[in-house]
C-alpha cells in the first residue's frame, strides 16, 4: 500500500504525540516527535475497513480513545500523531480539543464500539 498526501494538506503542529499548540512545546520537538509516513499503513486498513464517517463530529470517542482502539487491533503501540494523521488523511474532518494535542472526529460512534 502506497500512501498518498501532500505535505501541506496536514497540520504543520501535528506530531507523534498529536497536535502541539505552544510555543515552548514546539521548541522541545526532536527528530524522533515527528510523524514516520511508514508506521501510519498498518493504522488505515483499520480505518478503512471498520471505522464509518457521519456527518457531525462524534465528541464521545477522542482520537486518543480511537489509538487505544487501533493499538488493540494491531497489537502494537500506535502514536496519536499518527492515528490523526491516518483519519486526516481517509478524509474524516477534526476538531481540536481545548488546545490539546486531542481532537474529535466525524466517525461513527457504533463503528467504533464493534472493533
């Protein structure tokens, strides 16, 4: 499977760990904080087979929920940064959450408890 996005469609605060909204944060980002193209394939066959858009943001279920969901699937740890990537780039929509590095997504809520 070969991933396909341009660079500028992705948020440039998004990391591994999600999104970074301070600037002091930004500061103490390392090579290793930034998204690896490759660990992201794995995550959306996942998305694409079990996970279903809506219309409206789903705000029960937080892409950190959605990477605990996933990780268990896959059976390997998976870096939030790297979940949101993966629904940004299937085309769910977003919305941060309070200036975290959380966001919620347009998925369905029932897709997401039959994992």
């Amino acid at each position: 499977m070969e991933i396909e996005f341009k660079k500028n469609q992705l948020p440039k605060n998004l990391f591994k760990r999600g999104f970074v909204t301070r600037l002091v944060d930004l500061k103490l980002m390392t090579k290793e904080d930034i998204i690896d193209v490759n660990s992201i394939e794995d995550i959306i066959s996942y998305i694409e087979f079990y996970f279903i858009t809506t219309k409206s943001i789903n705000k029960k279920t937080t892409s950190y929920g959605l990477k605990n969901i996933i990780e268990r699937r896959i059976g390997r740890y998976v870096c939030n940064g790297d979940l949101i990537i993966s629904m940004i780039i299937c085309g769910y929509k977003y919305n941060n959450i309070d200036n975290g590095p959380n966001v919620y997504f347009n998925v369905c809520e029932k897709s997401c408890r039959n994992i």
